[in-house]
C-alpha cells in the first residue's frame, strides 16, 4: 500500500489517514520508517496464539470507534488478509464506499488459499471500486457482473521500483542462491513437511547451491523448519527479511521455491524463474507467461521440476525472460487519477 499512500498524498485537497491494525507489526516498522509513512490509527490486534476469531473480532471492534470519528468519504482496503476483509466490513457497515487494490484475483476453490479465496470474494461483494492487477483478474470481476472495475496493474511492481538499490542483498557471492518462502496456513502439517524435505533433498543433491529460507514468524513453522532443516549444510535460515532486502535478495537469486501470492509477483516482474508451492493458485498469470511453475506441496515433484529447470539452461532461460504480467510500476498513479476523476 505505501506506494498509493505516497501517490494519494499529492493530490493537495486529499487528506489521507492511515489505519494500521497491527496484524504483521514487525514486518511492516521498516518499510514505515524509511518512507516517512506514520499511522494515524493503531489498533494493536496481535497477539501471541490468536486464532481467526480473535483477529477478526479484534479488528471490527478496534475500526469502529477509528471510522466513526473521522467518517472518512473513502476506505482503501489492499488483497486479501484478515485485515483488508474485516477493514472493509467495518467500513461497510457505516455505510462507507470502498476501495479495494488488487482485487479480482481467484482460484475458484473457496479452501485454496485459506480463508483469503472467501476474504477476497466477500471484498469484491460490498467494494465501490475493484483495482485489478491484470487483465486475467479484470476479467474475473467482469464476469462476475462486479460494479466499477478497473484494470491498473499491481502497487507490488510500484514497489519494487521505488524500492531498487535501497536494501542488502543476503544472496550468496560464491553459489547459485534459491531462495525459500513459505508460510500459507493451508500448507501447514503435512504439506509443509514435504516441502521442507524437497528443500532438504535439493541441498543434499546440489552443493553448487545455497538455500536462503527468511523463517516466519509463525512459531508452528519454526519449531518444524529447525527439527528438519537447522542443521542441513546448503541451508541458511534468517529472520524474516524487511522488505528492501528482501527485494534486493530477490533480485539476486537464481531461483525461487514460495507459497507466496505476492513472491510469485515479485519473482515474475523481476525475472527470477519460480516455482509455486501450490496445489492451486489465484496468481495463474506468472504460470501462463512461463515465469513460474506450479510445483505442488508433493516433495518428489518439487524436486523434479526443480531439476527439471535447474538441468536446463534453455527452460531456465525461457522463464528468466518470460514477460512481467503484473504491470509496469505506475498501478498507484492509475488508481489516484481514478480516485480524482
């Protein structure tokens, strides 16, 4: 979003406010910080072992008093978090017109991702104004019948450029680096332990390689990632990074391995060749341009595709120059012309 919080401020008759929920507190203070962006609202939602009822119940109490004093003419609500869904309701629910950036993206399986397929349905439900990333997602909400959809392209290409040459890069000088993403809550259990083990499989067999994992914080995800990776040689695991490094690593890396919507994004419009940790998934653009390859959470196939790119310097080639689908940087300058118009 604080590509469009910058783009909006511009507009000299517009005053915009910012609401943080707090639901990724320590993920979010960097990128804050280092471009001047201060919330004026902090509802201070997380909480060690929350579940989606507290969160949810935590986010409509604390946006009702936020929206009832300042009654803002607008609400801007960006994908499809806990946060963005239960943003919108409470701004629904005092009649407030809605905005929603990136909107438009499916699946078209209400359990894959989970809860963000219904989060993001139920957005497009109550918004005034649907921002689409692609034209695959403007498609969607037209045949949906949805009201006001506009294609603009997606604010994460507006923040790798504005990002560029501003963080560090944790890629590896002497080795190809991989870099391993992976968090999703459908992915937990099972399916996480198949891909900690291709991860594990493609270290042991590639000493070429250096697998950099930024760890989530999720304390389920790290008890498991250090029983089955701390001590793999070929595997470095980090903090979560902030996100111009995590940009800057991104940038550097041979290949990517993510359950990320967002990375699969980021990997496409940078040029990094990816392989999506899904068994569905609602970015299909990065797919079907050649950038990105839907591996699935089955180990023995991770594995294979990942040799299968990896062997072949033509494949590799072919998905590191398939052409960026998700916009050219300038979706938050689209959107504020939009917005005034």
């Amino acid at each position: 979003m604080f590509p469009l919080i910058l783009e909006l401020k511009k507009i000299w008759d517009l005053k915009v406010k910012i609401m943080l929920t707090g639901q990724h507190r320590d993920m979010v203070g960097g990128v804050m910080r280092a471009f001047g962006i201060t919330p004026d609202y902090d509802l201070q939602v997380m909480r060690i072992g929350q579940t989606l009822f507290d969160l949810s119940s935590d986010i409509l109490k604390g946006a009702e008093p936020v929206l009832t004093e300042c009654m803002p003419d607008i609400v801007f609500v960006e994908g499809d978090t806990a946060s963005a869904y239960f943003g919108a309701l409470s701004a629904f629910y005092l009649g407030i017109p809605i905005a929603h950036i990136e909107a438009g993206l499916r699946s078209y399986d209400i359990r894959e991702p989970f809860p963000e397929e219904a989060y993001r349905i139920f957005i497009s439900d109550i918004a005034a104004y649907n921002f689409a990333p692609t034209e695959m997602s403007y498609n969607n909400l037209i045949k949906e019948g949805r009201r006001s959809a506009y294609l603009v392209g997606n604010t994460v290409c507006d923040a790798l450029r504005l990002t560029e040459g501003l963080g560090r890069s944790y890629a590896s000088r002497d080795k190809r680096t991989v870099l391993l993403t992976t968090h999703r809550r459908e992915n937990q259990g099972e399916r996480q332990i198949s891909i900690f083990r291709a991860a594990k499989m493609i270290a042991r067999s590639h000493p070429e390689i250096e697998i950099i994992y930024p760890v989530h914080k999720n304390p389920k995800i790290r008890l498991l990632a250090d029983k089955m990776l701390g001590d793999i040689p070929g595997i470095t695991m980090t903090e979560p990074l902030g996100v111009f490094d995590f940009h800057s690593t991104l940038r550097d890396s041979y290949m990517v391995l993510t359950d990320s919507g967002g990375v699969a994004e980021e990997s496409a419009a940078l040029g990094v060749p990816s392989l999506i940790l899904r068994d569905k998934s609602e970015r299909m653009e990065a797919v079907d341009c050649g950038a990105s390859l839907l591996a699935s959470t089955e180990c023995e196939k991770i594995f294979s595709l990942f040799e299968s790119v990896f062997e072949k310097e033509s494949v590799y080639y072919k998905m590191r120059t398939a052409k960026n689908p998700f916009g050219d940087g300038y979706a938050s300058k689209r959107i504020a012309d939009i917005l005034f118009k």
